[in-house]
C-alpha cells in the first residue's frame, strides 16, 4: 500500500492504463477477426484476407477458444487457415518459374503393398500402377517439377536445404498441410497445401485434379500437355460429388478473396 501511495504510484497508474488498453485492444481485434473469419466459412468469400492472415496468426490460442465458443469445429478452422494461406499464396507462387517448384506428396497416397524402397530423398516409386502416385508423377515431372514422396517434415526440410526450391505444394490432411504452409512460411518459401481426401495413415486419397490445377498455376496453357488435361477431365467425371465433399480446393486463385 505504501507504494501505491507513494512515489511509484504515477508509474503504477500508467502500467494500469497501458495493460487495460492492451486487454481492450485485443479484444476488439479478437471481435473483428472472429466476424470475418466466421462470415468468410459462412459465405465461401475471403473478406480482408491481409488481416486475417497476420491476425489469426499472432492471435491464434485465442482464436481457436473463440472459434470453439461459437461453434466451429477443429475441421472447419483448420480449412480455412489452408484455404487463407493458398489465396495469399497464389499469385507469388505463379511467378516462380517450374524449375525451382517442389512438390511433396506423403506416403500414405501409396498402396498398401508398395515396392518402393525408401531412400535418403523418399520413397522411389517403381511405376508399379497398383497405386495413381506413379501416373501423376509422370505427368507432373513432365511439366518440370520435383517431386518427393516422403514420411515426414524431416524429409522435407532435408530436400528444401538440398535443392533450394522457392516454392512448394504439399499434400497431406489438413492438420499437416497446416503446419506445412507454416513451415514453408519460416523457411522463406511460397507454399500452396492441397488437402487428402480422408484421413489416415495407409491408402489415402487425394483428388489428383486439384494438385494439377495448383501446379498449373503460372504456366502458359502451350505448356499443359493433352494427357494433362485428359486426365483431369477424367478424374473429375469419374466422381462429381468430390468438389462438394472436399473440404479445401486446391484452386487457390478462383477469384473470391475480398479486399
């Protein structure tokens, strides 16, 4: 009390002042960032994505309380932080020539009785056809790109510092293409996520149409060879209802990011 009282008590009040504005401050971020993060899931749009992305960012433990409170579930908060980092992402990633891309599919993709041996750079994939990962490799490394079937982080880190890619797409569930696209984030690189179409740890499945279409991004259509395009005109008749089942699109520049 005799502190308080004293010569110290000006200093006191001001620190009093300071934390209250910054408990207010806070809040009123926390508010504004939960209304457009909630509005943005509600209507499919991105509404000031530059604000969400740093925001949700440096607030996150108190966004996800947030989020929780009001009723969104882990999945739906997870989606639309891949969803923000792809749109963010799409334009600097079009502007990185194929040459210096990477792309990072999980071994999961592969079947369950897989000959691949695993190597220092991955998996190795014998083009066996039990599985679709050697048929899209073929397609996608005849645009240009390289391509890592890996276990884990680990693997990617190793490959990034070994082959200097500046840009990257992984393909992983949601809690991994999450983190990824935050590592890729610290690593300094530009990272696009396409999300599996179910969880698990042995024969997984990705829509194959949604990792072509992120790898086009940027190239000219003279460069997208025919079975390119077959292929995913076959995929995508092959089972309609995968756009409106899957939770996270991997056509990160589709126009509906707000201001």
């Amino acid at each position: 009390m005799t502190l308080l009282a004293g010569p110290f008590a000006p200093l006191f009040e001001l620190v009093g002042a300071l934390a209250l504005l910054l408990i207010v401050a806070v809040v009123v971020v926390a508010a504004v960032l939960l209304v457009l993060t909630v509005a943005s899931i509600r209507s499919g749009r991105l509404y000031f994505p530059r604000l969400l992305r740093p925001g949700l960012t440096a607030f996150e433990g108190v966004m996800r309380a947030l989020f929780k409170a009001v009723g969104l579930e882990d999945q739906e908060m997870l989606a639309f932080f891949v969803k923000l980092g792809n749109t963010m992402n799409a334009r600097a990633f079009a502007e990185v020539p194929v040459a210096e891309r990477a792309i990072f599919l999980p071994q999961c993709l592969r079947n369950a009785s897989c000959p691949a041996a695993l190597t220092p750079e991955g998996l190795r994939c014998k083009r066996c056809r039990r599985c679709t990962v050697g048929e899209a490799m073929d397609l996608l490394e005849g645009l240009g790109y390289r391509i890592f079937i890996v276990p884990g982080s680990s693997f990617i880190k190793r490959m990034v510092k070994k082959y200097r890619p500046r840009a990257l797409i992984g393909v992983g569930c949601l809690a991994e293409v999450k983190e990824g696209l935050e590592m890729a984030d610290k690593l300094g690189l530009v990272g696009l996520g396409v999300v599996t179409l179910k969880e698990g740890c042995v024969e997984t499945l990705v829509e194959w149409t949604s990792l072509y279409e992120a790898a086009l991004l940027g190239l000219p259509a003279s460069a997208v060879p025919e079975d390119l395009h077959l292929s995913a005109h076959e995929e995508s008749a092959r089972d309609p209802a995968m756009d409106q089942d899957h939770p996270v699109r991997a056509d990160v520049a589709d126009g509906h990011a707000g201001p």
